[in-house]
C-alpha cells in the first residue's frame, strides 16, 4: 500500500472511531440507559394544575410518536383531571437530552366541570393522549387525535391536530365526528409510508384514513376493535396490526373499498399479548414486529409465520429497563431508522433506554412524499 493510501485508511478508521457513539457502539442483545436523561429536568416553572401532577404525562395513559426528520422521541400527555400542561417534549437521540419544544398554555385552570378542545389561547388542551400520537413525514407534522381531555370528567376528544415544529403552531384540522359528539377516550393509529396516510381506530369507530395532503377523512371499515390496544403498519405486506388486551386484529389495507378486520391466531411466546397498551413498531431491517412492555425482554412478531419470539437480553447484557408504566406504553417505544435500533421510555423520573436487536445500521428515513395519493374515496 502506498503511504497516502495508509494515511488516508489511518484517517478514515480514526474518524469512525471519532463519530461512534454509545448506540453505535451498542451490540445485538443489549440495552443502553442514557445517563441523565429524566424528563422532568426540563419542567416549566410554574407547574400547571393537575390533581396528579407532571408524572401524568407519561403515567396517565399517554404516548408518543418519533421525529424522523429531526431524530426526536415526541412525547404528549396528561389529561382528565391529572394534570393540565399542554407543553410538547422532545428527546434529541444525537444530544442525549430532552427539550421542551413548545407551551405550556398560560392560565390554565383547575380541572373543572365542562370539557373543551382547547384552552383560552386556541390551543389544544392537554389529554391523555394513548395511541393517538403520529409524526408524518410527507408533511412534516406532528399529529394528534383523540383521548381524554382535561377536565372534570375527561370526555373523549374527537378533534384532529397537527403541530408545525418550524412555526411552532398548532392547527385544528378535520374531524371524524363533529366537536361534542360523544367518542370512546381511547384510540389507535399508524402512519403508512406507502400512502402517506395515517389509519385510526377506536371500540367505537371502525376504521379511518386520514389523508393530510387535502385533509379529508374516509371511512374503510364499520368494525370497532377492543380496548387495551395499540397499532402499527407493516408496509410491505399491507398490513395495519392491532395488539392488546388479549388479542391481535388485522386489516389487509388496499387503496379502496371496504376493509375486513380479521382475528388471528400466533403461535410461539405470546406473552405480550395479554398486556395493555404494549409499545408495539415494525422494524424494516428484521422485517418484524417488535413488542417491549418493560423489563430486558422484547416480543417479535413474523407475520409470514404468524409467530412470536421472546427475545431475552445477551447474556453480556448489563442494564435491564424499569418495569413499564401501568398505564401503557404505546408510542413511547419507537423504532430509530438512522441508528437502527429502538427507544423506550416509561416514566418522566427514569431515564431512557436504548435496545439494539440486530447488527449494523438501518435504512434512511422515508421523509418523501408518495408519487400521488392512494385511494381517495371522500364521503
């Protein structure tokens, strides 16, 4: 080898050791705590009201969503009579650090008799948001729909919201049902990187589209799923899965027409199945379904073979994630494309996890939008 050559290998193995990281560094099997990492580091002063306080914005049956754009867990919650914040957080996966991005809404008030979509500024108010959170690349936007609102008796929201992180605004988009109709609290969704559209279901509603590029709704199926449920799309096979409470359903999605809602039957480990609110992603690079619900062990779930794995952690492995929140998961478990690997977290006093289940890096982010809209059916 020519002495450029060795010095440019020298160069280019000592800037890969210079850019490797903790999660770089993380192999198959192993779990990473962030040091530091507690969300409630980054609080605002004073605290809104809220007879439970800030632990209710994870612990109060509230989600989360991943910022592919920007690398960033997004987490919203609180809600009913537990706490009032309507503040956004983020947790930067490159800086290690959480932020609060946006709010909360001034004057805010105690949790009172008469419920409302938004506060005295327009905004939204705050909510227990379950698996109502999506991020949607073609857009760029963080969504929201559904959940229980904050008041006395934390009635079901039915508004639709989009927040912009550029401007740092929300707006109020179509609704599925009319604001003040009656709606169940809780609700699923999942984004669809093959049509750009973001599927919902509740135990009152059958399934939905919603297309941000005209922001219209459409109605695929009349069939409610159970409680206890959250949801996430496998692209490739079509496939929008719903698990929780006992059971997993299915729609085989396609770009028209009525959808059927099917129950299946997994064999393997399925323990994952009997907990509420599991964290629940498709990862594309072991072309599975992967399922934490605290603890050390993941649940995979191969939908050619209709089989889950427990996946119990490397016998090197060292750190071992607290117990998951009584009240859920959902999207704060995320799948991290740019890093391949996944991010957890389950109380705003803990810090975050990291898991890595397979080796080498992931595919890039799909931020682009579809070549056209897909089954656009308005009713």
């Amino acid at each position: 080898m020519s002495p450029f050559l060795m010095i440019l290998a020298s160069f280019l193995l000592y800037a890969g050791e210079a850019l490797a990281g903790p999660i770089e560094d993380l192999q198959p099997g192993h779990w990473y705590m962030v040091p530091n990492s507690r969300l409630d580091t980054m609080l605002p002063n004073p605290i809104p009201p809220g007879w439970s306080g800030p632990v209710s914005i994870m612990g109060a049956w509230s989600g989360g969503a991943y910022d592919t754009k920007r690398d960033r867990l997004i987490v919203w919650g609180g809600g009913h009579n537990d706490y009032g914040g309507n503040e956004i957080y983020v947790f930067d996966i490159s800086a290690f650090k959480w932020l609060r991005t946006w709010g909360p809404s001034s004057n805010i008030p105690d949790p009172g008799g008469s419920c409302s979509e938004t506060y005295s500024d327009g905004n939204p108010v705050s909510k227990h948001t379950y698996d109502g959170l999506e991020y949607i690349p073609i857009i760029d936007r963080f969504f929201s729909h559904g959940g229980s609102l904050y008041c006395g008796p934390g009635s079901g929201s039915v508004a639709t919201w989009l927040f912009d992180f550029n401007s740092l605004t929300w707006q109020l988009k179509t609704t599925i049902l009319p604001v003040g109709s009656w709606t169940e609290l809780e609700v699923v969704t999942a984004y669809d990187s093959v049509t750009g559209h973001v599927f919902i279901s509740s135990p009152s509603l059958g399934l939905y589209e919603y297309n941000p590029s005209n922001n219209t709704w459409t109605e695929r199926s009349s069939t409610p799923i159970g409680y206890g449920k959250v949801a996430a799309i496998d692209p490739g096979r079509r496939k929008f899965v719903v698990i929780g409470g006992g059971q997993i359903q299915a729609y085989t999605l396609s770009a028209s027409g009525t959808l059927t809602l099917q129950t299946l039957s997994t064999t393997g480990d399925a323990a994952i199945l009997s907990a509420d609110y599991p964290g629940f992603v498709y990862d594309p690079v072991s072309d599975r379904f992967v399922a934490w619900n605290g603890g050390a062990n993941v649940y995979t779930l191969n939908m050619d073979t209709l089989k889950w794995t427990r996946v119990p952690p490397a016998l090197t492995n060292t750190v071992v994630p607290t117990s998951a929140s009584g009240t859920g998961t959902f999207g704060r478990w995320q799948y991290v494309s740019s890093k391949n690997a996944f991010i957890g977290v389950n109380q705003i006093n803990e810090n975050v996890y990291v898991y890595k289940l397979t080796a080498g890096g992931g595919p890039s982010a799909d931020n682009t939008p579809p070549a056209s809209p897909r089954g656009l059916v308005l009713r």
